[in-house]
C-alpha cells in the first residue's frame, strides 16, 4: 500500500506563490510510479492539473495553469512538488496529489483509475 500526504496549502493573494508537497510512502512506491496534482472547486468536477514522468524526465501541464504551475520530484525523498506562481481565484481549490505507474492516467481529464490519491491539501487564492 501507498500512501500519499500533501502539504502546503493555505490562503494567498491574487499573484502569490505557494509550494505543494506530496510526500509518499509504503513498500511499493519504488516501482516506478509516475506522479502527478489534480484539484477540484467547489461545485466542479475534479480536474487534472499536472504529471510528472517517473525519472522526472517529463512533465505535462494543463493549459490554464501551464507556464505558471512547474510540478518537480525528488525520488530520493519520496517527494513531488507543485511549485505554483501567479495565483489566480480561479486556481482556488483542493489540491489532490495522485500515483499511477501509467502516465497517461495521470494525464487523464479527472483521473479515474487512478492507483493512489491524497486526501488533498485546500489552497485559497484571494482577489
């Protein structure tokens, strides 16, 4: 089993940053899971944010956060980073960390078949 616990959610401004932190654990997590971050507003659906490539070699970003969000790893802690810049009230949400060896599941509109999820961290951007 796998579990994963994010931190680093909290209320910002319109305009400021926030670092996310995802931190796995469990026997298996070495086995090569890509990981990725999907967020769900109030009275939305869940939606898929960014995903990361098991050797961190590749990253995806969905277009209204690319070249404002960089999602990063490091294998050697067991930990994935959502690195989140020009925060908008649009971007406020829960912000779910997911584990999947299939990339493409991580890359799926809202993640169905995912292997492993957080409980999700809030994040609150102000106007």
């Amino acid at each position: 089993q796998v579990q994963l616990v994010e931190s680093g959610g909290g209320l910002v401004q319109a305009g400021g940053s926030l670092r996310l932190a995802c931190a796995a654990s469990g026997r298996t997590f070495g086995s090569y899971y890509a990981m990725g971050w999907f967020r769900q507003a109030p009275g939305k659906e869940r939606e898929w944010v960014a995903a990361i490539s098991w050797s961190g070699s590749k990253t995806y970003y969905a277009p209204s956060v690319k070249g404002r969000f960089t999602i990063s790893r490091d294998n050697a802690e067991n930990t994935t980073y959502l690195q989140m810049n020009s925060l908008k009230p649009e971007d406020t949400a829960v912000y779910y960390c997911a584990a999947d060896r299939a990339i493409a599941t991580l890359t799926s509109p809202s993640g169905d078949g995912m292997d492993y999820w957080g409980k999700g961290t809030l994040v609150t951007v102000s106007s």
